[in-house]
C-alpha cells in the first residue's frame, strides 16, 4: 500500500512491535533491579554533572536567587519524570523518548524528538568534559604544583552568550583525552553493574557533603543581600535572571528519566518505578540546594562569574588550606569521568536505536560480534564530541543542551494523553500519572515552556539551525528507508 507524504509523516510504531524490535536485537531483559539500585541509577545518573559547574554559569544570571532556580528546574523536572514514569510501562522498548514518540504522536515527531536528544547527549558529554578539565587542572596543581599549560587547557571558540571570539593556538586537550578514554573502554564493551554504580553515587553524595560542611564553616548570610541580581545590563535583573539561570541549572537533573527508561530491567516496575523517580528527585535536589546554599554562603555571588573549579576554590578559601580541594577535586575528576562515560554510551545506544529504525544509515547499528558494542557508532559520536570539547568553551553547551532535553521533554508530555486515548481503559500498563492524562502532562510542558523563555537568543538561533538540518535529513533519507516501508 502506497502512503501519502501525510500518513508517512504520522505513521507510528506500535508499542508491541517496538518491544519485538528492542528484543530481536538484544535478547530478552531480566528484571533484575530493585528499589535502591533502581534509585542510585537516577542519582548516579543525574549527580556528578552540572551540579560541579553550574554555579558558574547560573549565579551571574540571578545571583543568591539561584536557588529559586534550583527549585523551578526541580519542579520541571519532576513533573516531566512523572511522565516517563507512565510511558516506560505503556511503551516497554529502548530508546527513551524517541521510542515513546514514534508509538504515539508518529514517526516525524520521534525523529525530531532524536534530533533534540542527540544535542542533549552530544553536548553533555561535551560540556561535562570540559568541566572536567578544570578540575583535574585544580587537582594536579595542589597535589604537584603543576598546570597544565593555558593553551592547552582554553578553547578556540568562546561565546559571552552574545558575541563570539576566535583564540588561534588554543586547544582544550584535557578533555578531548577524557573522551579517548572513554571511547577505549565503550569500545572495548566495557559495562557498570548497578552495584558498582551505588558505590559510585555514595561516593559522589558523599564529595558534595563534605563540601556543604566545609563551606558552611565560612557561611555570611551578607551574601545572600540582596537576593536577585540587580545588574540590568544583560537583561538578567529579577525573576528573569532566575528563569535563564534556571534553564542553565535545568542540565544538573538531566538523568532521572533514566529510571523510567529502565523499567524493563525492574522488579515490580508499577510500584518501584515512580517510586524511584521521586525518591531519586528529592535526593537529587536536596543535595543541590544543600551546595548551593554552601557555596552562596560562602562567597559573594560576583566572584563566581568565570571561576574555573568553583567548589574547589571556594573550599581552599573559606579554609586557607589546599587539601579539602585536593579532596574535592580528586571527587569530581573521578565522578565526572563515570558520567561523560554514561553520556556517550548513552548516546551511542539512541543512534543505535534510530539506525534499526532504518532512519539513520546502517553503520550505526552494527555491532561487533565479539565485544558486542557497535564500533563505528563509538568511534563517530567519542570523534564529535571530542572536538566540540576541545574547540568550544562551555558557557554556550549548557544551554544548548537544556533546549534540546526541554524540547524533547515537551513531546513526551504530549505523549501521555495521546497513548492513553489510543490503548484505551483496558491496556495493560503500570503507574499512571496522576489527576488524569492531562494535568500533570500541562504542568509539565508549561513549566517547560517557562524556562525555555528566558534562554539566550543565541541559543534558539543555533537550535533552530539544528533543527533545520534534522528536517533535511528526515525527507531527503529518513521518510525513504524507514523500516515501516516495509511493513506492507
């Protein structure tokens, strides 16, 4: 049967054959997980990123109120997770949003979808590499005394958010051998038990108290006065600056719907998944407010503006001495090395996914018989993001890829009272968000909505670039090699 440009457009993928499909292609999941590995995931996944960061970037916009930020950026996120919470029981197959869309809103949206997911997973890995850098530099110069040399840890490209400025002979090589060796060991099939992976997170919970204890210590509540910034000179004064902070801080809880995508792995899925999810949320955002109350206490909000190892610093100055730094950043060189890890690896499975669609070309798809990893996929996604990191400063990476989560985001809400209205009251499925399928989803998409608002102008000029090439790729090769050609 021949299908108009329209149908092919809204066509979607059943949520029963996108489980066939996720299974043909790697046997049958166990449902292995509990509760407490379950929720360590989402931490583990979440922790260990922006929160090392983002104060850098997230202060100058709205000053002591970032931690309003923190709490819009929670609140988004929470509500959006709820969201994946239902999808992952009603849509049991992997690739995360991108597999939710293509069973419910149709196959150009899912790619789209793919589009923003890629951007949120490439540049994460980018932008936490970089971020990586700092620390590792603060590491080795109070463990040696040494640094690695300016040229080679600063970027040719930085952006102030409005104008950008080339630095020729600069070249950030710190983290471009971060991904390298991240690239060795997903290529060589390299896997994190979930036990491993709780031992990681205590770790990482641990670093960040020791650094709210510490801080504390140096706590002069004259620093939160006054409370929002007052600088109108880059439209960043009041609750404006709290929105655009909060889109920058909105990257520090990007992970928690890894909980929902696990949910084939998961004992008991309709109780431990939203469970999970919440208890993983509180965590999360606990911690955070915990150091960035910390950190606002303990210097002023002007001195965070360009401060590379924040946290660091702050910890060398409130004691007068390098080894709780050392300490810290000895933490974040350890922690941050298992996330961007995650993150490419994450990134290499979407592709995956999207390739067996038939969407992408086959390459990304094909997987080594021996170690089981698909090789060229690594090789390609560890080859991009080293280069953005190693050309591209940060400061323009954490909003990006707060666009591209916040899009993505967005569809999945849509997703939840489209799927409900098409496998009707008697589908089998697990956790429901709650107040019907409409409450939650428009919370979720408004407060989306709300942070996306006050993201720099550069930022949609380069999203909508962006989306503009996945749209050329979706019709000039996509529509044609869909799988869903062949279904008949």
């Amino acid at each position: 049967m021949n299908l108009t440009l329209g149908q092919k457009l809204f066509r979607t993928k059943s949520a029963e054959r996108a489980h066939d499909d996720s299974h043909a292609h790697g046997g049958t999941l166990t449902r292995s997980l509990g509760l407490f590995p379950l929720t360590m995931i989402g931490v583990g996944a979440t922790v260990g990123t922006g929160i090392f960061f983002t104060m850098v970037e997230a202060v100058p916009k709205a000053g002591p109120a970032v931690i309003l930020s923190f709490l819009i950026a929670a609140l988004t996120a929470g509500l959006t997770a709820l969201c994946y919470a239902e999808l992952a029981g009603r849509v049991p197959a992997s690739g995360s949003s991108y597999s939710f869309a293509y069973a419910t809103v149709g196959e150009f949206a899912a790619f789209i979808v793919a589009a923003c997911l890629l951007l949120e997973y490439g540049l994460a890995g980018s932008a936490v590499a970089i971020g990586w850098s700092d620390y590792l530099n603060n590491f080795l110069q109070n463990a040696f005394g040494w640094q690695i040399p300016e040229h080679l840890r600063s970027p040719m490209f930085v952006s102030d958010h409005s104008n950008l400025s080339v630095h020729a002979g600069n070249f950030n090589l710190p983290p471009v051998l971060l991904v390298a060796m991240c690239c060795i060991l997903l290529v060589r099939g390299a896997k994190e038990s979930a036990t491993t992976n709780a031992v990681m997170v205590v770790i990482k919970l641990a670093i960040l108290a020791f650094f709210a204890a510490i801080a504390f210590t140096g706590f002069d509540a004259n620093n939160f006065t006054p409370f929002f910034n007052q600088d109108t000179s880059k439209g960043f004064a009041g609750m404006a600056g709290v929105t655009a902070a909060a889109g920058t801080v909105f990257f520090s809880f990007i992970g928690l719907d890894t909980i929902a995508t696990a949910g084939e792995e998961v004992k008991d899925p309709r109780r431990n998944v939203p469970i999970g999810i919440l208890a993983a949320l509180v965590i999360v955002t606990v911690f955070y407010l915990l150091v960035a109350m910390a950190a606002m206490g303990a210097q002023p909000a002007h001195l965070f503006e360009g401060q590379q190892a924040g946290l660091s610093v702050i910890l060398q100055n409130v004691t007068g001495k390098a080894w709780p730094a050392l300490v810290l950043s000895a933490g974040a060189v350890v922690s941050v090395f298992s996330v961007t890890l995650v993150t490419i690896y994450g990134q290499t499975r979407i592709l995956y996914a999207i390739s067996r669609d038939g969407l992408i070309p086959k390459t990304f798809q094909q997987v080594n018989p021996r170690t089981g990893s698909p090789v060229s996929n690594t090789l390609i996604v560890c080859l991009v993001v080293g280069l953005i990191a190693g050309l591209v400063d940060a400061t323009f990476l954490w909003d990006m890829v707060s666009m591209g989560t916040l899009t993505a985001f967005i569809v999945v809400s849509i997703a939840v009272p489209v799927i409900r209205a098409k496998q009707g009251p008697d589908a089998e499925h697990g956790f429901k968000v709650p107040f019907g399928p409409y409450v939650i989803p428009g919370l979720s998409i408004a407060a989306c909505l709300y942070i996306m608002k006050d993201l720099p102008l550069a930022t949609y000029r380069v999203f909508f670039i962006w989306m503009a090439a996945a749209v050329a790729t979706y019709f000039l090769y996509s529509v044609r090699h869909s799988r869903l050609n062949r279904k008949g």
